[in-house]
C-alpha cells in the first residue's frame, strides 16, 4: 500500500495534511525519514512512526459520508450512482459497503465499512439501535401525532412500528427517533397520520452523529472517539 493512502486510511489527516507531514520530514519508515508518499509499505510488518508516535494500522476501514440525494445505498447498481460511486479510488478498499440503507431521496449520515461484526451490530433487529431523522411534512403536526408516534404507528399496511419520538420543530419541520429499520419507515409512520414527507434527513445512528460540517457527497474517516463509541456498544 502506498504510504500516504496508508496514513490517509489511518486517519492521521486528509491527503493534504498527509502530505504536509511528509515534506516536513515528520514521518520515518522502519527508522529511515520519508517524504515519497508514493513508497510502498506492509503495514503488517512495516514500523511507521508520525511526529513520534508509532502507527496502527486496521484492516477495517470507517467512512463517515454525507448521502446527497440521487444515489442510492448499494455497492452496486444498474441504473443509478451508489454511494460508493461518490468514494476516490484510492480510497476504495475490498468489501466497503453502507451500513443500513437511505432511500435515494433521503440525505443525510451513512456508515460506510468493511467491519460485517460492527455492521450487525448496528443492524441487527434485537439491538434497537436509535436512528434520528430531520423531516419536512405536509400538514400540521399535533399532539395527537406524537402521541401515536410514542405508543407505535400503525402503517396502512397494519403493521404496528415499535414506539418512536416525535420531536415537533415549527410548522411542517419535526425531528423523529426510531429504533426499528422498516422499508421507507418514517415516510409511512406520517403517511399513516395523513401527512406526506417533502424532505427527508439522517442525523445520527446510535452513537455517531453526523458532521455539519461535511458537505453533501462528501465523506471522512470516522474519529478514534467515534469509533470506540460504536464499538462500546
């Protein structure tokens, strides 16, 4: 592996810092000073020290990225974009995939790993992981509608959801916490109440939160605090 993409993976900074470091002659290889970026390294058997500190190196890779409407959370696809499809590709590694899924018109948080035991997790029905939801709807949100929220909507379908949060904004603005993950789930929790979401937006998943700050499309590798949150659970 390339040992820009290695640090850069590693989380040490974007390729810019990387390659800051590098020509301030702050990174050494096996005890020998390094400013080619391009040097190939193990990262198994290689020692890579920055400013002093020796480096570990995951076999997992986590991605925080901020889906933009119009992709779609796949690995792959005849039609449209994935989510990967927004990833450069040197940072693409074997077996990175979302964790969960968005509907293609949904924004907002999306993990992206290769971790399958992380991923289930998270994913898995019996850990009731909260997810949080920014919504936009038609119609005036009540009392009545975080009532019904609370003690479980029942779908047009009749299926009942587990009880959720309803958190009312301002006029047609709600933010809304659920523990399961149906198909399009928050769409028809406020279907079910008469009402039609116009915008929908992932803010957090269990412990991680997205960044305000990453702009839509965009991604970054997840902070040693952020994973040892999702990690702890």
């Amino acid at each position: 592996m390339r040992l820009d993409k290695l640090l850069a993976h590693a989380g040490i900074g974007t390729r810019k810092e990387v390659k800051d470091l590098l020509k301030k002659g702050n990174v050494q290889v096996n005890e020998k000073l390094v400013k080619d970026g391009g040097l190939k390294v193990a990262p198994e058997t290689d020692e890579i020290v920055v400013n002093g500190e020796r480096i570990q190196f995951s076999e997992f890779s986590y991605w925080m990225l901020n889906k933009p409407q119009g992709v779609v959370s796949a690995t792959e696809d005849k039609f449209d974009r994935t989510v990967l499809d927004l990833f450069k590709q040197e940072d693409k590694r074997k077996g990175l995939f979302p964790v969960g899924r968005l509907d293609k018109d949904t924004e907002g948080l999306l993990l992206i790993t290769n971790d399958g035991a992380l991923a289930h997790q998270l994913l898995s029905p019996k850990k009731h992981v909260d997810k949080v939801y920014f919504a936009k709807v038609t119609g005036e949100l009540t009392k009545e509608d975080q009532t019904a929220f609370e003690t479980g909507v029942v779908f047009l379908d009749g299926y009942k959801a587990l009880p959720a949060k309803l958190e009312i904004l301002a006029a047609g603005e709600a933010r809304v916490t659920i523990r399961e993950g149906k198909f399009h789930q928050v769409k028809k929790m406020f279907e079910a109440r008469g009402k039609k979401v116009t915008y929908l937006k992932r803010e957090k998943m269990a412990s991680l939160e997205l960044d305000e700050d990453l702009p839509l499309g965009s991604y970054r590798v997840l902070t040693e605090q952020e994973l040892a949150l999702l990690q702890a659970r």
